[in-house]
C-alpha cells in the first residue's frame, strides 16, 4: 500500500525537478505572444546604393509580390534592410587612396533605385528598414585597405560598389574588425553614426527607421540605445545578440538571447527572424512553406532572411523561387497574413486582439510547440516520462 502512494509522488517529484531546472525557458515561451494567424514577412537585407541593376530588379521583385495575394488580398510584403552609402571610388582614387569618400543613395547616380523604391513602397509590396549608413564602418575598411590588395580594388572601383564582396568581418558596421578579434567602437562614435544615419533615412524616406537589423548580426547596448533615441521600435535578431568578431571573425561574444516580443532595456521591442530562404544557395520554394508552417504551428510570425545577391546573382531563378514559395505558403496556410515587422511589433505592443490569441487552449498548443527547441529540454522529459507535454 505504501508503495503505491511512493511511486507517484516520486513522479511527481521528478516532473517537479525537470520544470524547475528548465523553469526560465518554459516561462519565457509562456510568455512570449501567440499570434492568430499565419504571418509571413520576407525580409531582404543590403538594397539602397550600390550596383545600379538594382532598379530594373527592384522593379522585378516588386511585381512578383504583386502578384500573390494573402486571404485579406493583402500582397506580400518584402522588408528591404537598407544600406546608404557606399565608397566614392573615383573621389578616393583621386585622393590617392588617403582618405574615405562616401556616395549616398541620394546621389544623382541612384535617382533610378530611388524611384524603383518609391514605387514599390507606395504599392504597399516595400517596407524599408535600418540596414545602416554604410555595410562597413568606414575606418575599418581604410585600415584593411591599406594592407588587402583586393579590399583596395573594391574601394577605389568607379562603379558603385558590392558590400557582399568585402570580407565577412569587414561587413559588419558596429565594431572595429581592422584586426581579430574586432575591438568595440567607442560609443560617442556610435551615437554620431547612428544620429547620421537615421537623418539619411528620414531624407530618403520621410519618416524616422521603424525597424533596425544590425550588418551581419553584430551590434550591443549602445547601438540599441542610439537606434531608440532615433525612434527605433523594433530590432529584428536572429534570436541572440552577438557583439564581436572573434579570431577567427565569426560573430561571436554572444551576451543575450531573445524571444519575439521581448523588450530590450534601451526600448526598442525584438523581433526573431530565423528561417533562411536564400533561392540561389539552393533553398526551394518548399522551405519558406515549411517555415510558415512551422512557426503558425508554434504562434509564431515567419520573418524569412533573403539577401540581396539572390537577385543580382541569379534573378530568373531566385524572382521564380520566391513566387512559388509565396504560393506554397498560401496553399499550405489558407489563413495565411502577409504583415511588416513593424505592424508586427506594434500588435505585440498593443496586444491588439485582431492579431493576439489570449485563449489559454490557443497559448498552450503553441506553448507545447516550442518546447522542444528548448537545449536538453526534450531529452530531459521523455527520460522524466513527461513526453506527452511535447507537442
Ligand atoms: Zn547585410
């Protein structure tokens, strides 16, 4: 008789145990919201000055997001991450390669890029977001051309440059990665830069960035701090926060994981953005459908990364891809929303109940979703016999 009353208050004990070593991960996808809907965002990094193919592919794009429609006849929405600024090649050649000489998208030169983007915002199918005044923290790149042969080429080149071919390290604007492991910037040059670079934005586009994503993933503190001051909302992650290069120049110094919806202390609220659908590395229409599906399972939007060389690369390819791959996310979710980060956020903030599931059936589906993403945590409750929690 004893026995049978030990045994489960033994399992109980042990269910107890399991929940309390993972109690910070259950609760922050307790926490984290519950969308109603499927949402999907494609989210573009790396548009704005550069090679001037970008117009007609713009236009391109544009077209093929019109064409596919959600269930509220909503087109798709593509975020394009911004970039600003690129070298003057022609002025830094004639100053002998002594001095940084930047070209703006405001630039005579990119009048037909502007344009391509203007119309494609008015269109509803655009949502232009921070990327950065530069992909590259001008010193830096003075500092490696002064030794990379190749970095040189590129930075005195008279035809608008391509960040993509700089060195990854070299790539990312919020530290100084001159030489490994990248050294942080100090933070009065931050606070300038990022001033700068929002007043840009605000003269190209009319309004103050809504949405900022750091080149490559590598940004801290001081950067959320001034993207806020600059009326920053919202700050699309991968999920963690890396704020260095390391030795090897892999982003790295990893000082804090995020959920959707968290509130970063400077302010701005994060978004997570982490399903990959690059069509010219052989990602297929299939992949952006899994995604959708996935996250809807988990309550989750969908913020699928795709790059700007997809289309320059490879436009046919990559334009047909991303067309089959909004449709197969259509058939897949009938409920399907298209919606920008931004409007995202603003729902998150305002719990607004066209978008937010509050019902605790609803919350604990996705809830149970989730779980298994948790390291160990999986592992854990099949060994706990706690299997059936998983989803
Ligand atoms: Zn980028």
């Amino acid at each position: 008789m004893t026995l049978l009353w030990l045994l489960p208050a033994g399992l109980a004990c042990l269910w107890a145990g399991v929940f309390a070593a993972f109690a910070r991960p259950l609760a922050a996808r307790w926490r984290e919201p519950v969308l109603k809907h499927p949402v999907l965002a494609i989210e573009s990094d790396d548009w704005g000055a550069g090679p001037l193919a970008q117009a007609d592919l713009l236009g391109r794009v544009a077209a093929c997001l019109q064409r596919v429609r959600d269930v509220a006849g909503r087109p798709a929405v593509m975020t394009l991450g911004v970039v600003m600024e690129v070298p003057d090649g022609a002025s830094i050649a004639a100053g002998g390669g002594a001095r940084y000489c930047g070209m703006t998208l405001a630039d005579p030169r990119f009048e037909a890029i502007r344009a391509a983007l203007r119309t494609g915002i008015e269109a509803g199918v655009f949502v232009p977001q921070l990327h950065g005044q530069c992909h590259y923290w001008p010193d830096t790149v003075m500092a490696v051309a002064a030794r990379d042969t190749a970095v040189r080429d590129w930075l005195v080149s008279p035809d608008p440059a391509r960040t993509e071919a700089l060195p990854s390290p070299v790539q990312s604007r919020w530290v100084d990665a001159a030489s490994l492991p990248s050294t942080p910037l100090a933070d009065t040059a931050i606070l300038q830069a990022v001033t700068t670079e929002a007043e840009t934005f605000r003269a190209l586009f009319g309004a103050s960035p809504g949405v900022a994503v750091a080149t490559t993933f590598v940004w801290n503190d001081t950067v959320e701090a001034a993207w806020r001051t600059a009326g920053v909302e919202a700050v699309i992650t991968p999920g963690r926060r890396a704020t260095c290069r390391d030795a090897q120049g892999r982003p790295a110094c990893a000082d804090r994981t995020m959920l959707t919806g968290e509130i970063s202390p400077a302010g701005p609220l994060y978004l997570v953005r982490d399903v990959y659908f690059e069509p010219a590395l052989g990602h297929d229409a299939r992949r952006l459908a899994d995604g959708v599906a996935e996250r809807a399972r988990q309550g989750r939007a969908c913020l699928a990364e795709t790059h700007r060389f997809n289309f320059l690369d490879a436009p046919d390819a990559s334009l047909a891809t991303l067309e089959a791959g909004l449709n197969a996310a259509r058939a897949r979710c009938a409920d399907l929303r298209f919606l920008s980060p931004q409007e995202l956020a603003r729902a998150i903030r305002q719990r607004d109940p066209a978008w937010i599931d509050t019902r605790f059936g609803a919350r604990m589906r996705a809830w149970r979703a989730r779980l298994a993403e948790i390291p160990r945590f999986a592992r854990a409750a099949r060994l706990a016999g706690l299997g059936w929690v998983l989803a």
